[in-house]
C-alpha cells in the first residue's frame, strides 16, 4: 500500500499536481488567511478566477468552486503589499493619537472664535436697537399693524 504523497501509477501525482493547479475555496481561505465567505465575495468580484463544478456525485449536490492557485498566489502578494506599509500598530497608534489631538486643538479654537462671533452679534443687535427710533405713543407692540404705519389710515370714500 502506498503512503500519502507516493505516486500510485500517475494517479497521486496527477492529483497533487492538479492541487497545485487549483485550490478548493477552504485551501484558497487558509492561503489568503481570510474566510471562505470573503474568498467567494473575491470570486464573485472577480479578484480570484476559478470554475464551479458540480458535486461529488453530481446529482443535487450543491456546485463547488475550485480556485486557480496563481490567482491565489497573486492575491496573497497583492494583499501583502496593501498591508505592509512599514508600519507597525504602534506606529499606526501614535499617528492617530497625533491627529486626534490636533483636531481636538482645532475644535478648541473654532469654539473660541463662535464664542468671539457670538459676543459681536449680541453687541450689534444692541446697537441697531439703540439706533431705531423710539416708537410713537400706541406705535408699541400693541399699536397699529405695521401696513397702518406704512401706509396711515385707509380712506373712505371721496372726502
């Protein structure tokens, strides 16, 4: 009896080479260190090519994809690349750190200047009050609408 890995008149050989060839969607997931839900989504996006095939015995057996193992490769590397920016989490920490802390200066300031502005316009709404004026016996707020004042009296008849 032949061990695992020996070659079997071809058979294992031929089998070991197609699984070079192509990965089952579980292999690609452990490749790519990602899980088999996200390796369908890359198949179905398009960023791993691969074939279905039917089941084992063909019948309602569900199709299953076997995934071409350079397109795994690729997408490892790529994914590799997309990660290694130099950069440890430390790093990555401290730059976020320093970002928090120079929006929360900004946040500080802009607060300073609305409450600047703010003090501005109540000192403005005082001064246009002061430079109205003063309003006519019954001219109050419990005068004459404001159409009366503009226009007077409306007329009746020829007088």
């Amino acid at each position: 009896m032949a061990r695992a890995g020996e070659d079997c008149g071809g058979h294992a050989a031929k089998r070991r080479g197609m699984a070079d060839l192509e990965w089952t969607v579980k292999q690609a997931a452990q490749a790519l260190v990602k899980s088999e839900r996200t390796v369908r989504r890359y198949l179905a996006q398009g960023r791993l090519r691969g074939r279905k095939v039917a089941g084992p015995d063909s019948g309602p057996a569900p199709e299953k994809w076997l995934i071409e193992a350079a397109s795994v490769r690729s997408l490892a590397a790529d994914l590799r690349a997309d990660t290694t920016t130099g950069q440890t989490a430390a790093d990555t920490i401290g730059q976020v750190a320093d970002e928090l802390r120079s929006l929360r200066q900004e946040n500080a300031e802009y607060r300073e200047l609305l409450s600047r502005l703010l003090g501005e316009i109540e000192k403005l709404r005082a001064a246009v009050q002061l430079s109205l004026p003063a309003p006519g016996p019954g001219e109050g707020e419990g005068g004459r609408p404001w159409w009366r004042r503009l226009w007077g009296r409306a007329r009746r008849g020829p007088t």
